[in-house]
C-alpha cells in the first residue's frame, strides 16, 4: 500500500539557518504530493503542493519539488524564522483514492 | 467563517464509556473525514464520507462509528472506550473538486484520554 517515509525530529535550527526535512513516498501510479504544518494547539494546515513530476510548490518561503525518479518530496526554506516553529507532515494521495496518507510528522523547534 | 468545528477540545473517559465526538463545517464541502495522531505514528484515517448518507472504513475503523445525516455533521461515535483510543481526533473536509487535489481543512482537534 501506500506509504510516507519522513525524517524523525525534533529538527533544531537557529534564525535564518537553512532548513530541508527530507520525505520519500511510495506509492503505485502518479499520487499528489502535500506537506502540511500543525502550529501548536491547531489543526493542520495545507503548506504547499504538487500534483504530477517535476512540479514545485511553493509557499510562505518553503518549496518541495515533486522528483517522481527518487519517489521525494524534500522540504526546503532557506531561511528560517521563530514562527515557523511547528510539526511538518508530508501526505500524498494516491491515484484514485479519496484519503490521504500521512507521514509521522517532523517537529522543527526554530531558537532565536 | 467558521470552517470546521471541533467538540468537545477535551475529554476524558473511563473503560467502557461511551461518547460522540461531533464535527460540522459550514464551507458546503462534501467529503468528511475523522483521522486519529497519535505519536510517532503521524495520522490514520478512521472513517470518511463522501456525502449525505455514505460513509466507509479507513485505516483503522475498529472500535469506531460513524453516520452522515447531513451535508454539514459528521459525528463519530465510540461504543465503548478503551485505553487503546487515547489519542487527539480530527476531523477533515474538501470539496468535491478537492478529492483530485486532496486539500483538507481541519478542525483543531479533540484530545480524549481513556482511563
């Protein structure tokens, strides 16, 4: 079945260091790719996406680019602030399903 | 705009007790779903619904059940709680275009703990 692979955090990184969490996937077909983000005490919400290879989303300064050949979805920000602070789920959907599938989560814990 | 709405934020049960954890949205989405975190293990889907009416099984159904009388609620229901079911509980909407881009709108979650 479907499945998504994320590096484990915490992720600690000082103000305006680089960040990339890295996500594979595996799944049959061409899924759509997602990452969300989950600030403390909210619900999750939709970063950035792609739909078929080699498409990039991009977002709030993040970007994912959508690499069928290594089955990635690495998310990059090349400077990070305090409030990004949070948990980053990778998620795909898969070709012909309504749900999605999460990936553990990374937390990113971002000091000044 | 409310979006979708959570009840209750927090609960806490003992073996054997029954509750609804209730979820409406107001954004006319037709697909509904309840999905459980728990740590280290990201999110699992339980039970969705594509409309008044329809529901099925996710991931991890056991112990779970779930109605659509309306376009707008989605309750979920536990029968009899158990430890195992201690976990904070979404629930997640999109529209009917959404299920090709798999945008889901989440409400902020619902924390029961089973003792």
């Amino acid at each position: 079945g479907d499945s998504v692979t994320q590096m484990e955090g915490p992720v600690t990184l000082s103000e305006e260091a680089f960040l990339t969490i890295n996500c594979t996937y595996t799944a049959t077909g061409y899924p759509s790719l997602f990452w969300y983000v989950q600030y403390p005490g909210e619900g999750l919400q939709l970063l950035l996406k792609a739909t078929k290879a080699d498409d990039k989303g991009s977002n709030k300064g993040f970007e994912a680019t959508y690499r069928k050949e290594t089955t990635s979805f690495h998310l990059e920000k090349g400077s990070v602030q305090v409030s990004d602070s949070a948990v980053y789920f990778c998620a795909l959907r898969g070709t012909g399903r309504r749900a999605l599938t999460f990936g553990s989560g990374t937390r990113l814990q971002v000091q000044p | 705009n409310a979006g979708v709405t959570q009840t209750p934020k927090f609960q806490v049960l003992k073996t054997g007790q029954s509750m609804t954890l209730q979820c409406a949205q107001d954004m006319n989405h037709e697909y509904m779903s309840w999905y459980r975190q728990d740590p280290g293990m990201g999110l699992r889907l339980i039970h969705y619904s594509v409309g008044a009416g329809i529901t099925d099984q996710g991931e991890v159904p056991n112990g779970y059940n779930v109605s659509r009388s309306t376009t707008e609620d989605f309750p979920l229901r536990l029968l009899s709680a158990a430890p195992s079911q201690t976990s904070v509980y979404f629930c997640a909407s999109s529209y009917r275009s959404g299920q090709n881009t798999g945008e889901l709108f989440f409400g902020e979650g619902s924390r029961l703990t089973v003792l």
